[in-house]
C-alpha cells in the first residue's frame, strides 16, 4: 500500500512534467510536447452515465488530444463509430494532459474513473500498478484481430497481465538545415564522430551544431535514451563503461560549445524554436514537430536521419506515443468493444496517419503508409526497432533519477563517474523497495 501511495504522489506531483513524449504528446508525442491548460476543461465529475436519450450504452472516453489539433481526428473517428452502430454511444471527453494524469490518481481513490482513457506509453505500468486499468488478458487472448509491434504492445504489460492496446506510436530522429549542410561542406552524420565533425563545422557565434532537450522530466530521459542505448548502456546500470560514455559523449557537445548549455532548460518544443529560427543547424526531436515547422518557418528546407550511432554501436531510439485502456470498474464489454475498434488494423492505419503517428500493428506497413513522403518515412523505417521505456511501474522514479544525472552533469555539478554512481544508487533502492 505504501508503494501504491509513493507512486501516486510521485504521479502527481511530476504529472505537468511528464512528456509523451512522450514521448511524446499529443498537442506538439507523443510523447514530449506539454498541451497548455486550457480554461473550461470539462468537468470530469457525472462522467458515467448508463446510457444516452437514445437508448444506447454511454461510456466515456478521456483523451489529451486538444480539439485545434490532433483532437478534431479523434472526435471525427469516435463519431464514426457512435455511427456505425445502435448498441454504444462514446463520450469523448478532451483534458489537457496535466488534468488528466491528475484526475487517473483522483480517480482510483475517488472511484470515478471514466470507461477508458488515453495514457502516455512510459507512465502506464503506474497507472496499470495503481489500479487505474482494468486486467484485459484474457479479452485479447481471444481477440483474433490481436497484432501489435513487440515493443508496442510490451508497454501495455504490467506484472504479466496486459492493461491495455496500443494506440499510436512515435520515436526519435535527427532534422538537418539542408542548406546549412550544403553551404559547411558537410554530409548528414551518421556515427558520434561524424556528427562530432560536423557540429564543429556548423558551430558560429549566432548559430550551434546541434539543438537537443536535456529538461529535467521525462523529456529529458526520452530524448537521451537513443544515446544510451546505441552505446550499449543500460536504464538499469548507469555505471557501465558503455552508459558513462554515452553521457560523456553529449557533455563533451556541450562543454565545445556545439549544443546550447541552455538545454537543461528546454523542450523539444523550445528545441524545434531554436532549429526553425536558425540558431541550430541540427536537432533531435520526433514527427509532432512538423506543424510546428510549417508554422515557424514554413519555408525551411530541412531532411530526417536516424539519430546518429555510436561509432561501435547501432542505431537505437526510443518509443514514444500512447495507449488505451479500460479503467476499473467501466463497462467492459462496450469499452473493449470500442476500443478494439479504434485500434482494429483499417482504423489504427487511417487514425494514425491522419494524426502524425504511427500505428503500432505489426500488420500495418508503415513504410507504405507513408510511400513518397521523405520525412516520415524516415521515422517508418526506425520505429519496429524502437524501445519501449521501461516499462515498469516504477518508471517514473527510474526517469527522474536519470535525468537528474544528466542535469547535474551538464551543469557542471558533478562529473559523469559520480552522476551516474548516484544515478544507479537511486535506482537500485527503488527496485529493492
């Protein structure tokens, strides 16, 4: 019980700070990419009603999509379905991601959870473990349409029962200033030493080589991750020489001046700000942020590369997006209903694409899904391989003690040995508890 009280608070407490990215969000990824609060939310009191004026079962639906962006094609395929049937009516309810995560906690303890919900993918083992969701194995054991990406589909898993269905993945990836490529003389990196070389020829007195989000939340875990694990490290063991190097590594890009010491303080969207107006040349960050581009600098000529590997590593990064499940004491049977519909293989391939995801069934081509688009395709090609963070319930202590490490170390508090022994002591009490 105490463990359950711990990993509410910590929810609560960090939940304007977790990132969809992830991985991502919904309003800039899934994932990282924090929704403003916006005024008149709905309220989430009186929200399970047994049925509509027309006869039908109600449930309800809470997602963190705002209706000005992805939102509008979330509403559009919920209406399709309170369309194509006479059994099931979905309320769909818009909370910004913050009220959210934070009326999940309320909820458990209150008892009024909706029917189902959206969660980012990192934080559903918490909320699997709090019991926010409701145990749906044995509905996808007999669920002949079940086929879902390994590492998609492992996000929904907690204490080997399944919470959940993936919904809409995104991942990580390298966007590059064409032109300034062009005019330095230099190709796209594609090793640590590359892009070493290349921010070094890129780096000017307006303008860094290389623009990244190394904020203290989960932001900063998601966008360090692909760095980790191309280098062979682990979440689990931070003192490996393989995870020490991957920090070094990126402390190195800061103390030459090729990545801005203002990272410690942005997000991915404040890093889309910096590539978009010119201040950096390269920058790491995920699909969302192609609207944001066509907003700040809609003539900006820019491409999409993996993000680079270590030079004895491979290519690594990290997953992003969100799930859906079906919370405690919902109707069942309506919401797997529903939710097996949004996450069928015609409707995941149509939902994702119209949103900027991509779906996470393993029966869905996403490369053809995005066939002549040079951007997104790009992202098709690395999101089989993507990883899952986590997934555990304890995920969020797991992040918070990484990427306190990687704060403490780019502010020059401590160095990388030390950071990452401290790092790896915190982890191991937690998993000890």
């Amino acid at each position: 019980m105490k463990r359950g009280i711990a990993l509410l608070t910590m929810l609560a407490v960090t939940a304007g700070a977790l990132a969809g990215c992830g991985g991502g969000s919904a309003d800039a990824p899934a994932t990282g990419e924090q929704p403003a609060q916006t005024e008149g939310a709905e309220s989430t009191e009186g929200t399970q009603t047994p049925a509509s004026a027309d006869g039908k079962t109600e449930i309800t639906f809470w997602h963190y999509m705002s209706e000005d962006k992805e939102g509008q094609f979330v509403n559009a395929a919920v209406e399709e379905f309170n369309n194509s049937q006479n059994e099931i009516y979905v309320n769909a309810q818009y909370l910004p991601r913050e009220e959210l995560m934070k009326q999940y906690t309320i909820g458990v303890v209150s008892g009024e959870l909706p029917d189902c919900g959206m969660v980012d993918n990192p934080d559903h083992n918490s909320y699997a473990s709090m019991g926010v969701f409701a145990d749906i194995t044995d509905l996808y054991n007999s669920w002949e349409d079940a086929n879902f990406m390994e590492g998609s589909i492992n996000s929904c898993y907690y204490d080997g029962k399944l919470y959940g269905l993936p919904w809409g993945n995104n991942c990580l990836g390298l966007f590059y200033n064409k032109q300034m490529l062009e005019d330095a003389g230099v190709e796209v990196p594609t090793t640590w030493s590359e892009l070493e070389a290349a921010c070094e020829k890129l780096t000017t007195d307006t303008c860094r080589g290389l623009a990244i989000s190394a904020i203290g939340n989960e932001e900063g875990t998601f966008q360090y991750m692909p760095w980790l694990l191309s280098a062979g490290g682990s979440v689990m063991d931070l003192t490996t020489e393989e995870s020490k190097e991957s920090m070094t590594y990126l402390h190195n890009l800061i103390e030459k001046g090729y990545v801005s010491r203002e990272c410690v303080s942005w997000t991915q969207a404040d890093a889309e700000k910096q590539f978009a107006s010119g201040q950096a040349a390269m920058m790491i960050n995920g699909p969302w942020q192609f609207s944001g581009l066509a907003n700040d600098a809609p003539d900006l000529d820019y491409g999409i590369a993996q993000v680079p590997k270590a030079d004895n590593g491979n290519y690594a990064s990290v997953l992003g997006g969100e799930n859906v499940a079906i919370c405690s004491g919902a109707n069942m049977e309506a919401s797997w209903t529903f939710l097996t519909w949004i996450t069928s293989k015609e409707k995941s391939q149509e939902i994702c694409k119209s949103i900027g995801r991509f779906s996470p069934r393993s029966d869905v081509n996403i490369q053809e899904m995005f066939a002549g688009d040079p951007l997104n395709s790009v992202f098709a090609e690395v999101m089989p391989g993507a990883q899952s963070r986590g997934p555990s319930p304890d995920w969020p202590e797991i992040s918070a003690a990484i990427y306190t490490a990687q704060q403490e170390v780019f502010t020059g508090q401590k160095d990388v040995d030390t950071a990452m022994a401290d790092a790896q002591a915190k982890i191991d009490a937690i998993k000890n508890k």
